[in-house]
C-alpha cells in the first residue's frame, strides 16, 4: 500500500515537473534520412514530447511514427500532433503479426522490419531516452550511412554460443536470460550473432534484417523456450538485439557515451541516457536534464 502510494507521488511530481515542455514550441516533422518509431502510452506523452524534442532537434529531418493503442484518448492525439505537426500514427492493433505473438511490443518490431524491408532506415527509440549533449554524432553517422545499432553499455556483438555461455553463469530466471542459455541449440547458431542491448534505443538498416527472418526467429525460440514462456515480457528485446547483431556491419554506440542510467553508471562523458524503469525518477537526474532541455527549446524561440 505505501508503496503505491510512494509510486503515485513519485509520478506526481515527476509530471509537472515536465510540464514546462507544453510550453515550448511546435517542432515541425519534416521527411529525411529515417523513421523514427516508437510506442506511446498515453501516461507517458510528456515524457515522450521531451525526450523526442530532444532527439529530433540533434537529428532533425526525420519522419516520427508513434504507435497507440486504438483506445488512447483523443487529447493525447492532438497533443502529439500539436507539438510535432506531421507525426504519423500507427494503431497498434492494425499491425499484422502474423506467425508472432501478439503484445509484448512485438508489434514494434514486426512494424520496424516491415519498413526496412521497404528500404528505409529505421530508429526506434523510448520515451524514456534522453539526449544530453549538443550533438551525438554517432548516431547521426549510423543513420547517414544506413548502419545498424544498439545501446548495449559495454556488451559487444559474440556468437550466439558464446552468448549461450554467458547467459548459463547467471542464474536468473528472466526470460531474457532463459533464451539466452538455448541460443546454442538454435539451428544455424554456428554462424549467427547475438548482443546483450537494449531496443529502448535501436537502429535498423535498409534491407538489413528481414520479417521473415525474424518469423523464423520467433518460431525457433518458442519450440525451444516453450509457448508460454516466449510469451512473457522481454522476448522482444531478444528480438531486437538478434536483429541488430545479425546485420551486416552492425554496432554497439560508444561506452559510455551511450548508457543504460541507474544509481551507480557513469555521470562523466555521457550523451544519451536510457533510464530504464524505476531509475527515472532517482536523484531528480532526468527531471534536471530535462529542465535544461525544456529552457533550450524556449531560448531557441526566442532567439
């Protein structure tokens, strides 16, 4: 009970905190280099607005798709649409899974694929990824050049045996971890990759990884996890990671330029924050970051 309590409070305050960023100026979305997708909660668009902004204005001519629920209330709508005139909307339940499972943001990543396999290049990217620095270069390399990445702290791209090995030192019992200690049963695995990352911030290149190849991912990993374990949440991170680690010229963002946020990760050097969870709300370090994101985006109109 005061534990919820704590959490509401905490949510409370974290919110008007980010309230400021209603009073920032629209910033118009124009088509570029890539898409932008990502899943919006309705709980979450305040958040989102700043963490987009954020990104966006380092990036800039990009087009953003942000995926909602077909139930999410019209004045979330029109919020996104009035602070980033051109946003697209995909309804969540209108994308095609197919031979996949249905939740667990799977759809992301199948709506993901389905782009690139037209040739675009894709980053997805959370609401709770905050830019930090002017510019962040290697993304916006990756993007110029059609490079697949992921934020993976200090992981780097292995054999997904030498990612089974891993994972059997841990003695977890996250689904993530779980998969992971099969990976060395997977057909083919002789010759494919796997990263230890995170889809909160991911890039996918132009015909780089294929729906059908991740069908086929989907379809091995639940013969060997099992129906319902593969269907827990955190099956599609796996997803996301397999995909990135087996594109051609695939990277893992600097470290720790690029990190994961919790209580004892780097505070020096760093230019993109992935505040995972709970840790958001820890030491007020994202409401302070995005203070000074919010008075930029002000001084920015007024100069």
């Amino acid at each position: 009970m005061f534990f919820g309590i704590k959490r509401k409070i905490q949510y409370v305050k974290f919110d008007r905190a980010l309230a400021g960023v209603l009073n920032t100026p629209p910033m118009v979305v124009t088509e570029g280099a890539c898409t932008i997708v990502s899943m919006v909660n309705p709980r979450h668009v305040t958040m989102f607005l700043v963490s987009m902004k954020a990104f966006y204005r380092r990036v800039g001519g990009v087009r953003i798709v942000a995926i909602i629920d077909r139930d999410t209330p019209r004045a979330s709508i029109d919020l996104l649409s009035t602070h980033l005139p051109g946003i697209e909307f995909q309804i969540l339940e209108d994308i095609d899974v197919r031979t996949c499972q249905r939740g667990g943001t799977w759809e992301r990543i199948l709506h993901i694929l389905d782009r690139t396999d037209r040739g675009e290049y894709v980053v997805q990217i959370d609401a709770d990824v905050m830019t930090v620095t002017p510019e962040i270069e290697e993304v916006t390399s990756c993007i110029r050049s059609g490079t697949a990445f992921t934020m993976a702290d200090d992981a780097a791209i292995v054999s997904m045996n030498a990612a089974a090995v891993h994972a059997r030192s841990a003695s977890g019992n996250y689904i993530g971890e779980v998969s992971e200690r099969l990976f060395d049963s997977y057909p083919g695995h002789e010759t494919l990759r796997y990263i230890r990352g995170s889809s909160g911030l991911a890039g996918f290149a132009p015909h780089g990884f294929s729906r059908a190849r991740m069908e086929e991912f989907h379809g091995e990993m639940e013969k060997l996890v099992g129906h319902d374990r593969w269907r827990e949440w955190g099956t599609e991170q796996c997803a996301s990671n397999f995909a990135v680690a087996n594109t051609d010229g695939a990277i893992n963002l600097p470290y720790p330029a690029y990190t994961s946020f919790h209580p004892g990760c780097a505070r020096e050097g760093v230019k993109m924050y992935h505040f995972i969870g709970t840790f958001r709300f820890d030491h007020g370090v994202f409401i302070d970051l995005a203070r000074k994101e919010i008075a930029a985006l002000k001084a920015g109109a007024a100069g």
